[in-house]
C-alpha cells in the first residue's frame, strides 16, 4: 500500500515537472480516455469562463500536433448548426485523432486526423451546446454575434491557460453553419487587434467547408443539385428553377413564393425522401433501431458503406455520455439535468440570423489580407458546390480579383482530389471529389492533404505526381 502510494506521488510529481513548467493547465490535462489507443501526443479539455456573474463556461478539447507540436500552428474547429457540437462533430467524427470504436466503449485511431499538420483545439459553442452551459437560462436565447463576442471572450481566457500559442499562428476553420459562425468571429478578432495595444491574434487565413454563405443561393442550389443528379424529374426540377424566387426565403423556411413553385418543392421533397442522406447522397443510411441494439448488446457493429461508418453518430453519442469518459475530459462539471447531445435542444437561436449575408465579412477580412478557402465536398446538397462556387466568384468580382488559377483539377497521391481555383492570391474554391457535407469525415485523406495546403500556404497540386505527405 505504502509503495504504491510512493509510486503515484513519484508520477504526480514528474507529471507536475513535464506538465506544470511549460503553463499548460495540468489540471485540464486529459491523461488517457478510456479505451484510447496509445499516443505520443497530449490532450487537454475543460472550461473557460465566458461570463463569471452569468455562471456561464464554454467546454473545450485541445489535441497537440503529433511531432514537433511546438513548431506548429494552431487551429480553431467550429460545427455548425446553429447549436452542434465541434466536439461531437470535428473531434469525434471527422479530424480528431480518435474515433468511436464499434461498440461504443473504446477509441480507434483516425490516421488522418489533422493534428498531424497543426494543433487542433475544439470549442462547443455557444453555451448550451454540448457540456458548455449557463446558469442563466436566458443566455440560451442567442445569435451570430453574441456567439462571436463569446468566442472572444473565450479565446482570451485559454491563451491565458495556453500563452505560448499568444505567438503561434492562428487558422480559423468549421463548416455548415460555420459560414457564419468563422466570419465574424474573425471580424471580431480584427477589431480587437484595430484596439489592442498589446496582445494580437495572428490569424493566418480562414477555411471553411460547405458553408452556409448566402441562403438565397445557397438554397436554390439544393434543388439544381437534387434535378442535376438524377434525383428528382425534369419537370419538377424546370419547375423550381423557371418559377421559384429565392430572393426573399428565409431560414425558418417561410418564403413568400407562387403556388406552383411551393407545389414542385414538396413534391422534390418528398421524392428524395427519408432514404436518402442528403448531406451525401451516394452514403448509406444508418437504421438507428438496429445500432442501439447492437450498442446495448455491446456487440461490434458493422455498418460500412463506401469506406465509412454510418452509424458513427450512435457510436459517438453512447460513448460520450459514457460517465468514465466525461470524467477523464473534465467535462460536465455541474452535473446537467439532460444527457450530451450532438445539436442542442436548449437553445432558441436566432431565426433572421442565418439569413445574414456573410460576403461583405469575408471581403472586409480579405482586405485584411488574410486568405480565405472555401471547400465543398461535392456529394452535398444541403450545401452544394453549386452555390458555393457562384458566391465565391461574386465576391471575387465585388473585389475585383483576376483568377490566378484556372479552374481545373487538383491531386492526391495521383488521383483527382477535386477541383480548385483561385482568385487574386487570397481566395480559393475548391471541390472534394466524393466527399459529403462533412469532408473530413467522408473523405479523410483528401480533406488531410487540402488542410496541409491550407496550413502551409501552398496551392493545391494540380500536377499528377504523387503527394509525398498522406
């Protein structure tokens, strides 16, 4: 008993020394998460307090770049929604460095996992999404730019548990809702450092996937995508793109549009159905009755289609609120009433907010002379390539950029990867060939070797010769 008491002091105090010295939390420190393969990398995860008097704290995790971690930048992950999980989601399912295993009680490996080019740090914003939360019920009613004000309020708050990063490089990346959520963070960032006389974020550039920019093309090209893949008739589809306005629909759905055209949407609707998953059309769906079962059974699940497990979802959540786990993250500190959650059911965010038109904040941080990459997975149509290519080119224009890159095709260890082009040396479109609305999730090492472009500042190769990185 006295031996193993002297043991664990002894490896108290050289966690201390490795841990304490540096002015990393040690008491954020995640050790090992259960069932978690072994890694030559750190973890951290826990809280900043955004709000002390409101009682309110953002949940965080933090993975070390696998290799020279101090050499590398870090980068900034945001899930959409509005109100999803950037642990659940970019952590868990996409470019984290573990994933659910089958079962639901253990990690495996995601080998393309981004903190191999960057430090990754995750945030689960804004409170009431996730383990992040308020004591003051009202916060839940909330928008785009409190959402923002918060996240700058956090990012304070963990540099001053992390001020070695004060210096490092910042990219800020997410998709989906992200479209909103990354912009004008960064537009909250720049003004801080317009008024700062001493501390300043190095915002190195911007990526984001599948982005909700500009609803009234964002959503006209869900139905140009359903009619260009086969997915619903001619006559259906000339319907909707002859006859319906989306100038003026919104993002609670309500639009003021003639009957004919409200008529054809219900019917594309419905044709495309419930058996199809429309943020990538080509996947499987996952049957949840069965993965539940499977998951209480505590039997392996097998449920691959096209590479992919599609019932990562089930997996994720069950592990997740596994006490154990939240235990070794920190997390869920007061004890919430209510179980983790991949998207919230607590908030009551803002309707008019998505309706907002990101371009002017993506042309005002450009003229900061931060680049920005805008990709999309082309399997997606709750946000297809084909709206996001036009606003790209629009802002382009608004900008006056030439293109300096022909659009044509980039590559990945001597396949297409996609598609790229690139406007006045600071604004790139890019294609993931395959990929779904989550690229990283549903493509993982073209989405790997695009990030590696991005965080290096190099263009994508569009040149047949083998990536020398995975």
């Amino acid at each position: 008993m006295g031996r193993c008491w002297f043991n664990g002091v002894f490896v108290l105090g050289l966690v201390v020394f490795f841990y304490g010295v540096n002015g990393y939390p040690i008491e954020d420190l995640v050790v090992r998460l259960p069932g978690q393969p072994k890694v030559d990398f750190r973890q951290f995860a826990g809280y900043v307090n955004v709000d002390k008097k409101a009682g309110r704290s953002l949940f965080y995790y933090f993975v070390e770049a696998e290799g020279d971690a101090d050499k590398k930048p870090l980068t900034l992950w945001l899930n959409g929604g509005p109100g999803c999980s950037s642990i659940g989601g970019g952590a868990f399912t996409e470019l984290g460095p573990f994933f659910p295993r089958g079962d639901g009680r253990g990690l495996r490996r995601n080998h393309k996992s981004w903190n191999k080019a960057s430090n990754l740090l995750f945030i689960e914003s804004p409170a009431g999404v996730g383990w992040s939360y308020s004591n003051a019920t009202s916060d839940y009613t909330t928008g785009d730019a409190k959402t923002a004000m918060d996240m700058h309020v956090f990012l304070m708050g963990w540099y001053d548990k992390f001020p070695e990063f004060k210096s490092r490089d910042l990219f800020l990346t997410g998709e989906s809702y992200a479209g909103h959520y990354i912009p004008q963070l960064a537009n909250v960032l720049l003004d801080h450092n317009k008024q700062s006389t001493s501390f300043k974020f190095k915002i190195k550039g911007l990526a984001i996937g599948n982005p909700l920019l500009n609803l009234d093309k964002d959503v006209s090209a869900t139905y140009e995508f359903f009619w260009s893949h086969g997915m619903i008739s001619d006559e259906v589809g000339l319907t909707i793109m002859n006859e319906c306005d989306f100038e003026d629909y919104t993002f609670n759905g309500s639009h003021n549009i003639s009957s004919s055209c409200n008529e054809a949407i219900g019917v594309a609707n419905q044709v495309v159905g419930d058996y199809i998953n429309n943020y990538d059309v080509i996947l499987d769906v996952c049957y949840p009755s069965i993965v539940q079962q499977e998951l209480r059974l505590r039997k392996m699940a097998t449920k691959i289609s096209v590479g992919v497990d599609v019932c990562l979802t089930y997996e994720r959540r069950f592990y997740l609120n596994l006490p154990s786990v939240q235990k070794a993250l920190h997390a869920n500190r007061t004890g919430l009433p209510y179980s983790w959650t991949m998207c919230s059911n607590l908030l009551d965010y803002s309707e008019t907010d998505g309706n907002i038109n990101i371009l002017p904040i993506l042309k005002k941080i450009i003229q900061h002379h931060i680049p920005i990459w805008i990709f999309s997975g082309d399997q997606d149509s709750v946000v297809p390539l084909l709206g996001s290519r036009t606003l790209v080119r629009e802002l382009a224009n608004d900008l006056n950029f030439k293109i300096t890159v022909p659009y044509a095709a980039w590559f990945h260890k001597g396949q297409v990867g996609g598609w790229v082009t690139e406007y006045g040396n600071k604004l790139t479109f890019a294609t993931v060939r395959g990929a779904a609305h989550m690229v990283p999730y549903s493509s993982p090492a073209r989405a790997l070797a695009l990030f590696r472009s991005f965080v290096s500042g190099k263009r994508l190769p569009i040149t047949t010769s083998p990536s020398i990185d995975d």
